[in-house]
C-alpha cells in the first residue's frame, strides 16, 4: 500500500455515504491506514450523522489505541462534519 506522504482530506460525505454510517468507518479507518507518520488525514463526514467522535472514536481507538490524536475540527458549512486524524 502506498501511504499519503502529505496531509489530505477523505471525502466521506456524499453518495452511499450519506446513508451508510458502516461505509463511513470502513473507509474512514482505511484513510487512516493510508496515512503516513507525521502527517495527518481529514475525515469529512455527512451532516446527518452527526458529530463523527461519537461514532468513529471507538472504532479508531480499538485500530490505533493512543497511536494516533483525534481532533474534532468542526462543522463544514456545507453541513458536514471535519475529523482530524493526526500520525
């Protein structure tokens, strides 16, 4: 797998997305996998689930454990929501 050498966003917001909470994690933690040390990724999620801390901590933290930082950066004034995954 080839990792991200710089900073990204993953657009996880429209399409299945939106109405596939699963779909989300799956190809958010995948991102993060993709990630590359000293770097970090921009989980962009869909506004109707909500803050993604409530539903994408767990997952990340049972994957990474305290290996990775979690910042929750903001609602996007398109509606959806800014996860920050630092590595």
């Amino acid at each position: 797998m080839i990792k991200q050498t710089k900073s990204w966003s993953a657009s996880l917001e429209h399409g299945d997305y939106a109405t596939d909470r699963a779909l989300v994690i799956r190809h958010g933690l995948e991102a993060i996998e993709e990630t590359a040390e000293g770097t970090h990724v921009n989980l962009v999620t869909p506004a109707g689930f909500g803050n993604p801390l409530k539903y994408l901590m767990s997952p990340i933290r049972q994957l990474y454990g305290n290996a990775v930082d979690i910042e929750f950066i903001d609602q996007c004034g398109c509606g959806g929501y800014v996860l920050r995954i630092h590595m």
